[in-house]
C-alpha cells in the first residue's frame, strides 16, 4: 500500500508515530460489504531527498488517475512549497464481509 501525503500536514507526523495503518473500504452500493486492509510503514520516502522523484511521478500518476487530467498534480499549495512524502507499507492483513 502506498500513502502519499503533504509533508507539513498532521497526519504526516501522526504516521511516523504510528506506524500501523488499517484501510477501510466499503463498497458504495452495499455497506454490509467492505474490506479492511491492515499494514505496517516499511519505508518513507521523501521528495526532497535523492530518490525522491518516485514520490513526484506517483503523485501525478494518481492525480491523472482519478482527474483524468494530464501533467503535474495540480492541488499543491504554492503559498508553502508543499512537499509530499510516501509512505510504503506492507500489508499485514486483509479481511472481507458481504456480498459485493
């Protein structure tokens, strides 16, 4: 699982002293059916540092993703210079309810 969040937000910081993660995805047409993925941070990736262009290209491949809209992500706060940090992380767990 990836997690790809902005470097000044609390959550940021909230991961980093806490580690384990649970997801829960419910299916929108039936809420007695969802899934609930549980992992761990394995590693943390930061733009800013050598390597970090992974942590760019796989924030605009999501943006593109789910906008549609071709280039750079396009909601950074220029007023701050946003930064964006990834988070890898394994998966520890998954667990399924309902009919889809």
């Amino acid at each position: 699982m990836l997690v790809n969040t902005a470097s000044h937000r609390p959550k940021c910081e909230w991961i980093r002293k806490n580690p384990r993660l649970t997801f829960l995805l419910v299916n929108p047409k039936n809420p007695y059916h969802w899934v609930q993925i549980k992992c761990t941070v394995e590693k943390e990736l930061r733009e800013w540092e050598p390597g970090g262009e992974y942590v760019t290209k796989q924030l605009d491949r999501i943006w593109h993703k789910y906008t549609g809209q071709s280039g750079h992500y396009g909601l950074r706060d220029p007023k701050i210079d946003e930064k964006r940090v990834l988070f890898v992380c394994g998966i520890d767990r998954i667990a399924t309810f309902g009919e889809p």
